[in-house]
C-alpha cells in the first residue's frame, strides 16, 4: 500500500449487488428519524460467530445483531467488514446497516444444540450493539435473556448509552451467569469527537453511562482505543481523560494506538486531508506503507500513559476484546452462516480520493 495513489470504493446509494445476492433478506427500510440510514432486515440462520483460528482475543464466540454502524466513527476498525457483502468501507458502512432482526430466536437455537458448552460469548467486537439502530429494533433484550437462561457468560463492548435501558436486565442476568461490562470511549475533546464520531453519544454521556452501570453494581472497564497519534496522545489528555475515568467509577482502562488497515486508512486519511492536513507528513512517516505504528511510538505511548493509569488508581484491564489488532484476525461470517476467509478487491468499485493522503 502505497502513500500516493490511494482509493476508496463508492458504489451508488442504490447499488447493493452482496444485498441483491442474500437469499435471507426480507426487506429494506428508511424512516425519517433515521436520514440517510437504510436498515437492511435479514433472517439470520445462526446469531454465533465462532471465532477464527489465530485470533488473539481471548474469546471463541462472538454476536452481532448488526452490520455497519451509523457511529460512523472515522477510524472504526470494522470497517472492512463490510466489503464481505460488496459495500464499501466508508459511506455504506456508516449508512447501510444490516439488522438480524431474528437473532434472539437464532441464538435460542443455538444454545440449544447438545454441543453447545456455555462458552464466553462477547457483544461489541465488531459493529456496536449498541448503535442507535437498536432503539428502533430491541434485539438486546432478547440476547441478554437467551444467555442468561442458557447459563452463558458474555460481555458487552459499547459506545451507546441505550445500554442503560437494559441495566435491570443485565442485574438480573449476573445472577446467574457472568457478566462483564465495558464502555468505548478514545476522545475526551468535544470538539475532536463531533468530528471524527459524528454518530457517538458525547462522551460526557458515554461517562455518566459508566457511572450508571457501576452504581448497578458491576467493574466497568473503558477502553481508550484508538489512542490517536498527534491528536489524543499527549500527557495532558491522558491525564484529564483518566482522570475523569476514575470520577466516573470505572475500575479498569484498555488502551492500544491507532490501528490503520486498508479500508480504514483511506477513510482516515480523508479526514486528516479536511481537518488536519498538517499532520499528514507526520502520519505518512509514522504509518508508513503498513497498519501500526511503529514500536518506538508504542514504548513511547505505553511510558506515557501506564503511569497515569496507575496515579489514578486505576487497573490496566487484562484483556482487550474490542481492539482492531484483535478482531481483523477473526474470520468473518456471511449473512447466510457460510464462511469466507478473503474479500476479493476486484468486487469493489473504486473512485480516486482527492488529494490522497496513501
């Protein structure tokens, strides 16, 4: 992947070939309090994703009721998710989003089957369950109640505050199997945030959420990814941001630095060109032709902060199930159960970014 020379694909609003070719999908929606949104209703055959061989998560199973995230988040690292169904990385993610809209009575099945063996399930891994889709379709519910009566464990990673509606319900749940509880929340400047996560709740909300589920009687870990070079990373903002953690109750912090793999990089870069094309030279000579940074920036950035986490009292959360370094290692799943282990690049139009950061 080159500096110079970068694409992003733009298919047109109307041109969903993966859409026209799944056989399970009912139908497709656009409502006023949703603009720009089309919600694409299918009939999921399983609602667990089991998790792919090499992945570095410490989980085997994942749910996610959607696909593309109307969080629009510039640096999302599901991005490329969505090119499993021929739509693009940038504006198909954040605006077609597809909504299993049976996936409470799929995972029924599921847990069902003699072979299942009440493994940690995690929610939030890829696209946000929590997105502003589930106040319209309710599928939480449903999840949450399956797990809790089939003695599953789970997790829940998320940037929406909706989650508070299901509070009493995830009590309930802990009663009888494990649940673990965790916010997103990489930018603490209000200004910065609008921008670069235009569909998020502020993160004074996403705050006063954490404070709500710690008063509910759960650890409830945040996690600062992505760190973002050069906009997020100083001792300043660190200190501030953990800070204002630990006021909210949380118990632990998860961190990692920008991860920026093809898909994600082109949208990113767009971004830096409108609203920050100064830092564009410092980003080419950090990131280079690759998807990391590079490992002087992370000692640098691991020296910064793990002091901070630990002035505030503060615990470094063991694990990390929501980093894009992570879960881009997990296979993906169809919308038909099928397994597919590569895009191919041939199947994605693409339209010359101007001027082009890559």
């Amino acid at each position: 992947m080159r500096w110079q020379g970068q694409k992003l694909e733009s298919d047109a609003p109307d041109a969903l070939p993966g859409l026209a070719k799944i056989s399970n999908l009912i139908r497709s929606v656009q409502t006023p309090e949703f603009a720009g949104v089309t919600f694409h209703e299918v009939a999921a055959k399983s609602a667990l994703n089991r998790v792919g061989p090499g992945s570095a998560v410490p989980f085997a199973w994942t749910i996610n009721p959607y696909r593309g995230c109307s969080h629009a988040c510039v640096y999302c690292f599901a991005r490329p998710s969505h090119r499993y169904l021929d739509l693009d990385a940038g504006t198909d993610f954040d605006s077609q989003v597809i909504v299993k809209v049976n996936v409470a009575e799929a995972l029924r099945r599921d847990l069902a089957r003699p072979t299942w063996n009440r493994e940690h399930v995690a929610l939030g891994t890829n696209t946000d369950p929590y997105q502003r889709a589930e106040g319209k379709y309710r599928l939480m519910p449903g999840i949450i109640t399956a797990l809790a009566e089939a003695r599953t464990p789970f997790s829940i990673l998320t940037k929406g505050t909706l989650i508070r509606r299901d509070l009493p319900l995830l009590v309930e749940a802990s009663q009888s199997v494990e649940v673990q509880l965790a916010m997103s929340i990489a930018i603490f400047d209000d200004e910065l945030q609008t921008t670069m996560e235009p569909g998020t709740p502020t993160t004074a909300a996403r705050l006063a959420t954490v404070s709500a589920a710690a008063d509910a009687g759960f650890d409830v870990a945040v996690f600062m990814m992505p760190i973002l070079p050069f906009l997020t990373d100083t001792a300043e903002h660190l200190d501030d941001a953990l800070a204002r953690i630990q006021k909210a109750g949380a118990t632990q912090v998860s961190y990692a630095g920008l991860h920026l793999r093809p898909g994600v990089k082109e949208w990113y870069a767009a971004w830096l060109h409108r609203h920050r094309p100064d830092l564009v030279p410092t980003y080419r000579a950090l990131y280079g032709d690759g998807a990391y940074a590079p490992k002087h920036y992370r000692r640098r950035l691991a020296d910064t902060i793990k002091p901070l986490i630990a002035a505030h009292g503060l615990t470094k959360a063991p694990e990390d199930p929501g980093t894009g370094s992570a879960t881009t290692r997990a296979e993906a799943r169809d919308l038909d159960g099928e397994w597919r282990t590569k895009a191919d690049p041939a199947r994605h139009p693409a339209q010359q970014l101007q001027p082009a950061l890559f």
